[in-house]
C-alpha cells in the first residue's frame, strides 16, 4: 500500500546491502543528542497500538516484512550459487542459514510493533488519539482505510500521465535549446587575448659556418 512507502525504501536498502559489495565504512559523524521526550504511558501505547490496527499498518506491514525477507533469501541464494566445490558449497549452506537467521530475527513484527506504535504516541496527545481512533474505528473511516490503496493508484496514474506527456515535450524544448545555443555561439577568432598561451614559433636554425 502507498501508506508503507517510507517502510519500504528502508526494506529495500536491506536487499541492497545484501546483494552489494561490502565497502568500508565512512567515518561516522558525532551524534547529536535528541532533546529528551516524555515518557510514553503504557496506556498511549496501547492506544497507539489500537490505531496501527485500525490503520492495518499490521497486517501490511507484516506482508511486507515477509516479502522482503524472501527477497534477501533470493539474493543469498544468487550469491551462494557462486560455490562449486564441496568445501565452497558448505560455507555457502551456513551463509544462507546465517542470512535467514539474521533476516527472520530482524523483520520480526513483534519487535517492531512497539516502537512503530511509540511513533504515533510520541507525535499525538491522547486527546488527537482518541480522536483519530473514534474516526478511523467509525465505518467511514474503515472505508478510507480499505479505499487508500485504489484511490492512490488511481491518482499515482494521473500523475504518471501527467509526466508521460511532459517528457517529450521537455526533450524538444531541450534540444532547440541546445541547436540554438550552438547557433548563437561566436566563432573563434585568433586575437592576441586567445594566443597568450600559444608558444612562439621555434627560431630558424643558425647557417652552418664555412
């Protein structure tokens, strides 16, 4: 769904460090500290919970934790395929094993739930809570939930239309831009200011002497 987005490209950077080169590490620059945030009750956590639910941030993102656990399987299993000998296809079974190991404790819903549901106890009151959650748990707020996925595919494919039709004309404007630039760019004339750099012609050689 276009609601879990921003879950989405921090996902696939995962499959990406799996299937990129290890590269060394920038320098890490010093952290800024945070200003302190009130604590978060256990009661506005739970209701903050409540509104993943509502949200059906649960059930999408689950689906989408899934997928990308499957995804970074794949690649460990391209990258273990590389192994042809005995001894290589050992370290390739354990690479896996290791990969699915780290991959299943990672994208662990039950470990995300909690800081996910902190996030919208940290930004919202209680009273924005409990507003949020009495429209969301009313039936026209399950209908926004379930109309949120078709209503912005519909709307990403006007945008799409949009940008379909611009790009042929950006390419034409860009190009006479670029025939016109060339037109309108002056000759190159030798003057003194062009030549200074120029190195003088060599002298003639002196007449032998008789």
């Amino acid at each position: 769904m276009r609601r879990f987005l921003p879950l989405a490209l921090v996902l696939t950077s995962a499959c990406a460090t799996v299937e990129a080169q290890t590269a060394p590490a920038p320098a890490a620059k010093p952290a800024v500290a945070a200003p302190a945030a009130a604590p978060i009750t256990p009661a506005k956590r739970a209701k903050a919970e409540q509104l993943l639910v509502l949200l059906k941030l649960d059930t999408g993102l689950k689906g989408m934790l899934s997928g990308t656990a499957t995804r970074i399987h794949s690649l460990a299993q391209q990258q273990a395929a590389q192994a042809k000998t005995p001894e290589q296809q050992k370290l390739a079974t354990d690479y896996t094993a290791k990969i699915d190991a780290m991959t299943t404790s990672a994208l662990d819903y039950a470990k995300l739930r909690e800081p996910l549901a902190d996030v919208y106890a940290s930004n919202f009151t209680d009273s924005e809570l409990d507003s949020i959650i009495a429209f969301y748990g009313s039936p026209a707020g399950k209908v926004f939930v379930d109309k949120t996925q078709p209503v912005g595919e519909q709307t990403n494919a006007i945008f799409q239309g949009v940008l379909k039709d611009l790009q042929p004309k950006l390419a034409d404007s860009t190009r006479e831009f670029q025939a016109n630039l060339k037109a309108a760019t002056p000759p190159t004339i030798s003057t003194p200011e062009n030549m200074k750099d120029t190195p003088p012609p060599a002298a003639p050689a002196p007449a032998p002497k008789k």
